[in-house]
DNA sequence: CAGCTTTGTGCAACTAGTTGCACAAGCGTG
DNA sequence: CACGCTTGTGCAACTAGTTGCACAAAGCTG
C-alpha cells in the first residue's frame, strides 16, 4: 500500500502530469520505489477518486490530453498520517540468495557467470549513485530536507555497496570450489 | 516465480509435509524467501500436477491426514534449470526510505519511535543470524554446500549490520534537526 | 498532406502474495 | 465421552504488481 504514497510524495514535490511522474519515477524515485506508468495511471485515478488529489483545471480534458495533479490538504494529511503510522518492516525476498541456496543442493553449474553480470549492475548502479551524490549533495547543502534525502540516497549506495563486494565474496568462492555438476548429495542437516 | 524453486530446493534438503515445510520455511528458508502455509500447500498442489514431485505412498489419503511430498528427477532438473538461468535483479523497494523522502516534504513528526523499533528489530535479527552462525558454521564446517549457505547466511548477517548502522545514523540525523511539523514547504527541487 | 515518431493516457488479463476462514483427525483431561 | 487444543490440509476472496496492448493528439519530414 504505498504506491499512492509514493505518487503523493512526488507531487507535493512538484505538481505533474502521469507521464512527467512516470519519468521521474524512472530518473528518482525508482532508486526505492519503481513503477510502471500503467500503475501510475491507475492509481492517479484511484486517488482523484478518493478527494487526494486534482487535476488542474486546464482547457478540454480528453484522451490523449495532458492532465497535470496537484495535492490536496486531505492528500497532504494522508501522507502524514501515513509516514508517522508504525509499519512492521517486511522481511527480505532475495532470489539471488535463494539460487545459491539452490545451488547448494544441485550444483552451480552455469551460475557463475550471472553472477558476475549481476556485479557489474550493482557496480554500475552504485557509479551512478554517487554521481548523484556529487551532483545534488555537495557540501554545502544540508538544510533538514537536503539531509533526508541525502539520507536516502545514502541507503541505495551503501547497499550497492554492499552487493558488489558480497558478490565478489561469493565469485572468489566459486573459484576454489569443486566444479559440482548437479549430481552431488546433500551432506548435512540444516536449518 | 520463486516459491517453487524454494520448496523443490526445501524438498530436496529433506522431504516433508505440507505443515514441516512451513515451518522450515519459518525457521531457516525465511532468511531470504518467506512464506505462508497456503502458499505453500498451493504452490505443493501445483508442482505435484506438474509431475515435479510426489506424494510419498502411504496410508490412506484424506483431508487432515499428512502427505510427505518428495522431489522428482523432473523436479530436480527443473531446479538446476531454474538456478543457472539468467536473471535481472529486481530493483530495490523499500518503504522505509520511502517514508524518510515522504518526510522530507510533509514532516517528521511521529516517525523517530517507529524508526527506533526497527532499529531494535534489526538489532535482534542480527543476534539469531549470529547465533545461527555459531551453531551451523564452526570453523571446520566448510565443505563446498557449507561455504555456499554460509555465503547466503553471510549476506543476511551484512545487510542487518547495515540496516542497524544506517537506522543509527538516520536517527542522529533526526536529533539534530529542526522539528518540522509538516507545514514546512519545498525548497529545492529533485531528481 | 500522407505517413512516422513522440507524447500522452488508459484498459484488460494475468501472476504472485496476503488474509480470513473452514474442516478433519488425534490427543489429553475433567 | 464431551470439550478444547494441536496438528494438518486446504479453499476463496482480495491486493498489489506485471505484461501486453490500444488509442488519441501533436509534431516532424518527405
């Protein structure tokens, strides 16, 4: 339940169309929260529907048509209430772990050299992050929403971060590792 | 499209009843991959109509009474398919940073305590990580499935380390800012 | 001005995960 | 033996996100 949250977010920051969501979506916000533009669409309806946000009243709304939100103070009041609310953190869902768990049982075969790519995604990413960094935070800058937001993008590089030395960790084992092939048994208990 | 390749992962460990795999899961799986107990006898129904497993022949089978289920050859390839395949990492989503960009824009008001639980909660499920590390994973436990699931183990170990570490940092941000009570406008712009 | 690309909005169908509840068998206890 | 608790299996309805596609207007290009 937080895309709506996320579209509020944005448009406090700045009044927008879907579409100019949707991009900014792409360039900023999808460092922690990704969306396509058909959910953005929905949910842009949903919350009008709700009395959250407006379009702005412009010349004939039609298909096809710019259509530009803005917040209302009942949509300013949601996303506060909502920000403050307690909220269990969810547990972490990672199908590069559960591979290698996998991998444990029949073999690594071929996994190798995804993992590697995965590294250089990581690595990339983590590049243009701190490029951002550079770019938007430099030294001067550190009113209390500058520091929220350096906050969180300060998140996004630490945990690039720490996906590309994890897998570094994880290759340099690969490479003292007997090839398995897939027919090895399960050794030990667990859990 | 993971739940099934966790349980063939999970079967092959050890097979086990619908009601065993839930709490495997619960206990060791649910490090990186959580779910429920009608997910899973879902996904079980599914993977048994697939011809990926089976249900070990026993007694009488009836509603109530229990069903191991063990992994087919086809099970297993499916699995060693599943794991060397190519796959993109899914982009990051997380509501905590979510909620800190939302409070950048509408005010912090409310959100330090819920900040500090998670901080404890992180806190606490580093400790079992720990703990489990200890116990599973003495110095001479390191044959090749070791290594691998202690990598997985590792991972969970670091990024709990990072989530305690940067909480602590986003609340000594906290502690000296401004408290904003959610009237406080945009000042700079964003990307 | 015909046809292509870009900008912009949106529906429909599907997949995965969550929530709530039902039902059966077995076991222990007053 | 009636009652409640635990173990065990499972359906149904819902929510959130993904994928594929349709359609309209505006601008550009031969």
């Amino acid at each position: 339940m937080s895309l709506p949250h996320a579209i509020l977010t944005a448009l406090l920051e700045k009044p927008s169309s879907g579409l100019e969501l949707t991009r900014r979506f792409d360039k900023s916000i999808a460092y922690f929260w990704s969306a396509t533009h058909q959910q953005i669409y929905r949910e842009l309806g949903r919350l009008e529907a709700e009395g959250l946000i407006r379009a702005l009243p412009s010349e004939q709304p039609a298909r096809g048509q710019k259509r530009e939100y803005e917040v209302l103070p009942a949509g300013r009041d949601e996303l506060a209430r909502w920000t403050a609310a307690s909220q269990d953190p969810k547990p972490l869902r990672d199908v590069t772990l559960l591979r290698l768990r996998a991998a444990a049982v029949v073999g690594t075969a071929g996994l190798e050299t995804d993992l590697r790519r995965h590294r250089e995604l990581h690595a990339r990413q983590l590049a243009t992050y701190l490029e951002i960094e550079q770019r938007d935070f430099p030294p001067g800058k550190d009113g209390p929403q500058d520091r929220l937001r350096h906050l969180v993008l300060r998140a996004g590089i630490d945990l690039e971060t720490f996906w590309t030395q994890w897998l570094d960790h994880a290759l340099s084992e690969f490479a003292h590792l007997p090839d398995t092939d897939g027919t090895g048994r399960p050794g030990a208990g667990e859990d």
